[in-house]
C-alpha cells in the first residue's frame, strides 16, 4: 500500500515543490501529514499533491529520516563555517 507511515515521497506542488518528503500520520478524507527536508514541522497535506516512492522508512528513527530528507545534523551544519545569509544591500537615501 502506497498510503502509509513512513512512505517517502515528493512533494509536487506548492512551496516545498520537488523536495522529498516523508509520510508521518496518515489522516482521514485523502490527508496526510508530512516532513519535508525544506520545512521540518510537521503539517497536513493534500496526498493529490504528492508523488510516492517505492522506499519506506522507520519515522521514528530520526537519524534515517534525516538522511532521507539529505538534512545534516546540528553539529556539522555549525561546523560547516560562517552564516551564509545574504545581507540586505543598503537602501538608496531619498533626496
């Protein structure tokens, strides 16, 4: 069965579009709720808007999920070197 927990998946629409995913509860009424590698929060989601893997996994197993998802545990992301975020370029003074 393709509906189920722990299902990996793709999300096809919406922000998180082209991102993998992975089924944490199914709901009722064509509903599920997923974590995504771009969004960590659990939340509901239309399963018309998702693409099913072949691939099953443990979600309680945090450390599979986030190799699932590709996302790198705390410790290596502060290793990995100085913030990255773009700073705002300044604003032009009005005259």
């Amino acid at each position: 069965m393709l509906l189920e927990q722990g299902r990996v998946c793709i999300k096809k629409y919406g922000r998180d579009a082209g991102s993998r995913a992975v089924v944490t509860k199914v709901l009722d009424a064509g509903f599920v709720n997923i974590v995504t590698a771009v969004r960590q929060r659990e939340r509901r989601c239309n399963t018309r808007h998702l693409e099913f893997i072949n691939e099953k996994i443990d979600v309680n197993d945090k450390e599979a999920l986030n190799k699932t998802l590709g996302v790198k545990p705390k410790e290596q992301r502060q290793q990995a070197g100085p913030d990255t975020k773009r700073k705002a370029a300044p604003k032009a003074k009005a005259q």
